[in-house]
C-alpha cells in the first residue's frame, strides 16, 4: 500500500508568512544598523545594544523554519522586556510587533501542518493494520 500525501494547504500560508517574517526582521536590522550612523549619543547607545543584540542570536532567514520560529520567540521576548525601553526610545515598536504577528502565523500554520500531516499517518497506519490482519486471516 502505497501512502500518497498531498500539499497542505498549510504550506502555502507558512511560505507567505516566513517570506514577510524575513523582510520585517531585515528591516528591523536595517533600521538599528542606521541608528549605529546618527551622531546623537543616546540613540547610538541604544542602537550599540540592541546591534549587539541581534549579532548575539545570529538569526537567519535560510535556517530551518522551526530552528528561526524558536530563536524569534526568544527574540521578541528580549524586545519586549529587557530591551523594551531602547526599542521605544528608538521608535521600532511597530518592527517587533509586525515581527512577533509574522512569527506567530509562522508557528500557527506549522502546527496545523504537522496536525494533518499526524492524523494522515495515523489513519494510514490504521489502514495498514486492518490490511494485514485481512491478509493473515486469508492463509
């Protein structure tokens, strides 16, 4: 028996959302790598830190998806927390909250996809077994 899976519908929804995840994170990166050129102290400062920040995850944007789902989460988190106050000083709300709605869709249809991707193996192992059991009741 030969076990044929089609394309989840997941997948295309998974695509879509890494591919913006990727340019919100570029342009996040971008936009405090131009805080690093202004000759304003405070804003260089912060700008230092949070460059600092992103060169200490090394998020990539070819990574395995689930491998730059996690470390995003990770992120996000030190966005939201620990450097919340360089990221309002900077005015790069906006990037981490696109950011985490990007990585969360990333993460949602992911699950949905190994859900379906699970129930099709189980109902496929289910097939397999009843088909053994015919042939061994035929000999």
């Amino acid at each position: 028996m030969l076990i044929h899976f089609k394309k989840s519908l997941a997948t295309d929804e998974i695509s879509k959302a890494d591919a913006l995840r990727d340019k919100i994170y570029a342009g996040y990166k971008k936009a405090v790598q131009a805080y690093l050129t202004l000759p304003l102290k405070d804003y260089t400062e912060a700008a230092v830190i949070l460059n600092q920040h992103i060169i200490d995850y090394k998020i990539c944007g070819r990574d395995q998806l689930n491998k730059e789902t996690g470390a995003l989460l990770g992120f996000i988190k030190d966005l939201e927390t620990v450097h919340q106050s360089l990221v309002n000083k900077l005015h790069l709300n906006i990037f981490v909250e696109q950011l985490k709605l990007a990585n969360d869709t990333v993460n949602k249809h992911t699950n949905i996809r190994t859900n379906e991707r699970s129930a099709k193996i189980a109902d496929a192992m289910k097939q397999a077994r009843i088909a053994c059991e015919v042939l061994s009741n035929k000999r």
